[in-house]
C-alpha cells in the first residue's frame, strides 16, 4: 500500500516512497522532477499549500 494512502494523498509528493507508475518513489528532492509533470499534482486537487489553508481556517474558526 502506498504510504501516502489515505491521510497523505493530498500531498504525495512530500511523502518518501510513494508508488507513482507502479514503482516506489525516493525522497522528496528526488521525485520533485517527475512530480511536477503529474497531472494529478498539477490539479487542484493537490495540496500546494501544505494544508495552511486547513490551519487557517481552523484559527479563525476559533475567534
């Protein structure tokens, strides 16, 4: 199973040994190259902002 799946997917290209075209993945600065050109990290669906908006949100909500 992929380390990533299901708390991480949102952010797969910074969890190390991801499974990405049916192979494990090294590191972030490794994978960085062939992550950028994946259609689901270029989406919207990906988290490029390291889950701040989630924070943020969860801040605010408590004032």
């Amino acid at each position: 199973m992929c380390p990533a799946y299901p708390n991480d997917g949102m952010n797969c290209a910074r969890i190390a040994g991801t499974f990405c075209k049916g192979e494990i993945q090294g590191t972030f600065p490794q994978k960085l190259p062939h992550c950028m050109k994946c259609d689901y990290y270029k989406s919207e669906h990906y988290d490029k902002y390291y889950g701040m908006a989630q924070k943020f949100a969860q801040e605010v909500s408590q004032i």
